[in-house]
C-alpha cells in the first residue's frame, strides 16, 4: 500500500482519522448488546443441597464425586467449588472460549447424571442442578416501597411471582434470583421432651416431611356401575404454625 498520499498531506491524514474514530465512538454508542463480542469464557454451575450436613461434609460426600465425574470434559479450562454450613455445594467449570454454552451444558449434565449414584440419598431427593451462568452480576434492581404500604415479605414475595419470570424469560439471560428472605416456618424444639421420647431433629424432619405433602387419596363409589362417586380430599401441606403445633 502506497502511503505517500498520507504522508504528504498530513492534514488528510488526520480528517481520516477523526472520521474513523466517530465512526467507531457511534458504533459504539447504538450497538445493541446482543451484538458485543464474548469477553467471558462460557461458564456452567453445577449446585445442589444437602440438608443438615456441615462444609466438610458438603465437601467430602457432594463436591469430591462431582468433581471427579465432571472433571476431564470436553472443552473444560478449570474448575472451582465451593461448599457452605448450611448444605450448599456450588461447582463453577469455566470454559475455552469459543465454546459452545450449549454443548458444554448437555456435556457437563451427562457428566453428573453418572455421579447421581454415589450422592447422599438427601441430594438426590432434592436434585443437581446445571445451568449456564456467568460468576458475576451483570444489573441489579432494588424495589422500594416509598409509601410504606406493603413489608419486605410482600414485596419479595411480588418479585418472585411477577418479575424473576419475566426477566428468566429474556433470551441471553441465564439466571435471575432475589435477595431477599423467603416465607418459612422455624420450628424450635424441646430438647428435655424430645430426650424423654427417644427421639432425634432428624425424626421431627422426618415426620414433618411426611405429613407436608400433596397427594391424591382417590376417589370412592357405588359398586352398582359406580353412579356415584366421592374425590376424597385431605389436609395437604402445612399452612400455619397451628397446623404445624398439631
């Protein structure tokens, strides 16, 4: 390329220049972010929960199975855990770039379908989940209720009915989530009553999970061609802190 043109008429040269750079700044400006170039590497996460147990159980009994199933897959440029006391296990397997988050999702997936049998029978009752997802935030919106109208519960309640679908449903998003508290039920127990009857929290949990259900007890009729018949119904999950005093 011939630049004697540039060279001799330097003022050319820098209209050029200019004009390349606005070109560059308006581009910069209107693009639609659908159109940004990747500038993380494709990111899955592996989470579960086990109930009751404590990090080093998390770590010993959830983390190290998974890992060594998900380890060596395709595509994989390293990975990092991370396990809590109150039972969360949390595996983030960074990507090359260039990877398909896709592929690398259903990859990952099968990897842990094959460690579902090793897990505590707690964790798969509860399930392991994989999605993709990047480690950091990309915007966070606060709720406020400037009249003092309605209390955090409703609003956070709100948000998770109304708005978290809405924004999951938004093509490039991978997770949305509120931090806020969630509506529970805090049981404390008697520990001198609980020694006298032999038993243990985990026989409450026990029982309460078994009578916090959803079922469908059927139905009864006639035995004359069944002209008539009953949907029984039942009390189904606990509501109140009668019910769950009962």
């Amino acid at each position: 390329m011939k630049l004697d043109l540039f060279i001799n008429r330097p003022v050319l040269s820098t209209v050029i220049s200019i004009f390349i750079v606005l070109l560059g700044f308006l581009g910069l400006v209107s693009l639609p972010i659908t159109q940004y170039p990747d500038i993380a590497p494709p990111t899955i996460q592996v989470s579960t929960a086990y109930q009751g147990a404590n990090a080093q159980t998390v770590l010993n009994s959830v983390i190290a199975p998974l890992e060594e199933a998900i380890n060596g897959v395709e595509n994989m440029d390293y990975m990092s855990s991370s396990a809590t006391n109150t039972g969360a296990a949390s595996i983030q397997i960074t990507f090359k770039m260039g990877t398909d988050p896709d592929m690398a999702a259903v990859n990952v997936q099968n990897r842990v379908s094959k460690a579902t049998g090793v897990l505590p029978a707690e964790v798969t009752r509860v399930g392991v989940f994989t999605q993709k997802r990047q480690s950091s935030m990309l915007m966070v919106f606060s709720l406020v209720d400037t009249q003092d109208k309605y209390s955090s519960d409703f609003i956070e309640n709100y948000a998770k009915i109304n708005l978290i679908p809405l924004v999951q449903r938004v093509p490039g998003v991978g997770d949305a989530q509120v931090f806020s508290g969630s509506y529970a039920m805090r049981i404390w127990l008697d520990p001198e009553k609980m020694a006298s009857y032999g038993l243990v929290p985990t026989d409450v949990a026990g029982i309460l999970a078994e009578q916090n259900i959803e079922a469908a007890p059927g139905n009864v009729g006639e035995r004359n061609n069944n002209t008539f018949q009953y949907t029984l119904r039942y009390r189904g999950r606990l509501e109140n802190p009668e019910q769950y005093e009962e």
